[in-house]
C-alpha cells in the first residue's frame, strides 16, 4: 500500500473540475508516486491551480506524473426508429492534439500569447502522451454483453444517482447485441428517474440514459486498465469504486471453484487524518506552503510504503509531515481507502500464474489482464473520494 496511485476523471459533470484537486493533494503526500491520466479539462484544471511553475517542480520533483491521453472513449448511440443502438468508440482530432491543447491552456491561463506559448514550451515534454488501448473498448463490449454483471453494475449506478428509489430487485436493464449495434432492454421510467435526478443536477449537465449508464461502465473499465498497467491504486469517485470493487469481485466470483460469493475488499478507515482536501478545496491553503509540505513527505514516505494499513504507523509519518506546517491546525477527519485482500484468489490459481480460464470459464482478454496483474502482485485499492466525516464548514 502507498507505493502508487492514479488518477482519472472524477465528475464527468463538472468540465472546470473533473478532479478533486484537494484529494490529489492528500495521495501525493500519501503515495510514493502519484500519476494523473489527464485529458484536455484536467490538464487545464491542474494548470488554472497550481500554474505551470508550480507543476513543473511537482513533476521533477516527482511528486507528480502527469500523461496526457490524446484520445477519447465514449459510448455513441444511434436511433433507427423507436430503437437505441450502442456502441463504444474511441475519439481523437487532428485540430486537437497534445501540444495544440496545451498551448490553448497556457495562453488562457496566462491571459498572453508569447507568455502562454513559452510556458507550453517549457512544460511539453514534462508530460507523457498516450492514447487509449483498444483492449479497453473490447473489454467494455464484453462487460456490456454480461448479463450478471451489467444488471447489477446498472442497479449500482441508480442507486448511487437516485438513492431515494430504493429497492432495484424488480429492475430490468439487459443488453442484446445486433448487426446495428448494442440494444438495452430495460422497464425504467427515465422520466421519473430524471425528475429526481435534476433536482441535484442540472439537466444541462446530464440526464440519466442508457448510454450513461452504459458510459459509467466504460469508465471503469478505462479507470482499471491504467490502474492496472500503471500497477497502482485507483483514486475513485464514490461510484466508481463501488463499481470496480463490483468488477474485480464478479471476476474473481465468475472463476473461484468455490460457489461461495466472497468481497475481496475490507474498507480501511484513517481517523487521525487533517482536513488538507477541504482546505486545498475552498482555498484555505497557501499554494508555496503546499509544495514545501509535499517536498518535506519525500523524506518520511519510506515509513508507509510497502507496509500493511497499519493506524499507529500512518498517524506517525502524518503527524510527522504535517508538525509545524499550514495543516497542522486544521480540523481533523476520517478518510477511507477500499482495500483488497485477495479473499477469492484461491493458491491454486496463483501457482498457475493467471486466473483466465479455471473452472472452465473463459475470461475475456481485458478481464484476464486485470487477473494477472493482481497474480503479479497488483493490488487495486481505492482511495475513496469523500470523507467519512467532513468537519471543513464546521470549524471555519
């Protein structure tokens, strides 16, 4: 635990914050090695925050890995009468490229076009460029086209977006694939859902669909696979990780010889932390100050890394980095990490070296990945966006 973490969008809502900026700030003084999968809105965001000097003495010092994704994934829907039809597709523009974005951002940012292009030029080859493997459009098909596991991923979802519903058990949401593409069958009124939905979010943001379901299904799998490749945590929304503690357990469940359903996840609750995410968040926190704490960490990380979560050795390396620093009088809060424990990994399949076929199941290749990561020592925990308790509107 606390070797690595990553991070991907968190809102898909909110286009000036798709990350949590304040929970970043914990993980980079948690985590040896933090790395953000950044897009066009989150490169903007973390430029906007921290300003481009600021980031570039994050990254050399590194404290912080950004790679920018130069592509997009995304379920696309079609009509063709009264019927839906789905399919995931990955998106990229040659007027929208790397370095054509970041000069965008630099310029707004800065308010100066020299200004903003020399910045750009400074930070460009600070950054990795990536795109998208396809393994994770064919493995979000595959997900889709699970029954068991797209019924419930979409009852998590609902549940999460429109609590007051309650019971799903009578829910209907399946999938059927054609020459056209996906079909959803399904017996939720959206109307009423949205009527719900829209009273905490506005319909200009989203409206619930099938697409969007289906589109918190693909980001999942999008969040597992550079979780995964990057051999490290995942930084997650508190939907997302419900929904990939949902994901590794049906994998997992699918293929243990035991017909015993098992959780491979226990939560781990820290509850001597400092309110450093509330207080980056409502700019309560001297940006300078905040690099010098983070810098300072660099030197005690060796305490928490590669170790058990363990509540006496946390609280001394936190008390230990945070003594005399702007969090040291911050009010104190709980945080929560999902932590997995392998539950359902059997020895037998470990000896094997990889899960894809026991018990006669056939995994499909993006499944398989995630198995044999975790065979190989990969551990997806999750540090779960939002805090047990948030005491930040209480003690200001």
């Amino acid at each position: 635990m606390f070797e690595a973490i990553s991070f991907c969008t968190q809102d898909k809502t909110n286009i000036k914050a798709p990350i949590d900026i304040g929970a970043l700030v914990e993980c980079m003084l948690f985590y040896e090695k933090t790395t953000i999968f950044a897009n066009q809105a989150i490169l903007a965001q973390l430029i906007r925050f921290f300003g481009v000097e600021r980031l570039l003495v994050l990254i050399e010092e590194d404290l912080l890995k950004v790679v920018y994704t130069e592509t997009l994934v995304g379920v696309f829907t079609t009509s063709k009468g009264n019927i839906q039809y789905h399919d995931v597709v990955e998106m990229s523009s040659p007027q929208h490229t790397y370095q054509d974005e970041l000069r965008k951002i630099c310029i707004d940012v800065t308010g100066r076009t020299g200004k903003g292009r020399r910045l750009a030029n400074k930070i460009q080859d600070k950054i990795y460029v990536t795109k998208h493997d396809h393994i994770i459009l064919e493995g979000a098909r595959r997900a889709f086209l699970d029954q068991d596991y797209i019924d419930a991923a979409a009852k998590i979802v609902l549940l999460e977006w429109v609590p007051e519903i309650g019971d799903c058990a009578e829910m209907i949401f399946r999938t059927e694939q054609s020459a056209e593409g996906l079909r959803v069958e399904t017996n939720l009124n959206f109307s009423v859902l949205n009527d719900a939905y829209h009273k905490r979010v506005s319909p200009s943001h989203s409206s619930i669909t099938p697409a969007s379901i289906l589109g918190h299904v693909l980001e999942v799998e999008r969040e597992l696979y550079f979780s995964s490749s990057n051999l490290s945590e995942l930084a997650s929304s508190s939907l997302s990780a419900k929904l990939a503690g949902k994901k590794i357990d049906y994998i997992f469940n699918r293929t243990a010889k035991s017909k015993e359903t098992l959780s491979n996840f226990n939560n781990f609750i820290f509850n001597d932390a400092k309110a450093i995410r509330e207080a980056v968040n409502f700019g309560q926190v001297d940006l300078d100050e905040l690099i010098k704490v983070l810098q300072k960490s660099k030197r005690f990380k060796e305490w928490i890394i590669k170790v058990h979560p363990d509540a006496h050795l946390i609280k001394s390396y936190y008390e230990e980095v945070t003594r005399q620093t702007i969090f040291d009088r911050l009010p104190g809060k709980s945080v929560r990490w999902a932590v997995f424990t392998g539950i359902g990994l059997t020895a037998d399949a470990i000896a094997t070296g990889g899960m894809g076929t026991i018990a006669g199941v056939a995994l499909g290749a993006l499944d398989s990945l995630y198995i044999d990561k975790i065979a190989s020592g990969w551990r997806p925990n999750q540090f779960i966006e939002g805090d047990v308790r948030n005491l930040i509107g209480k003690n200001k």
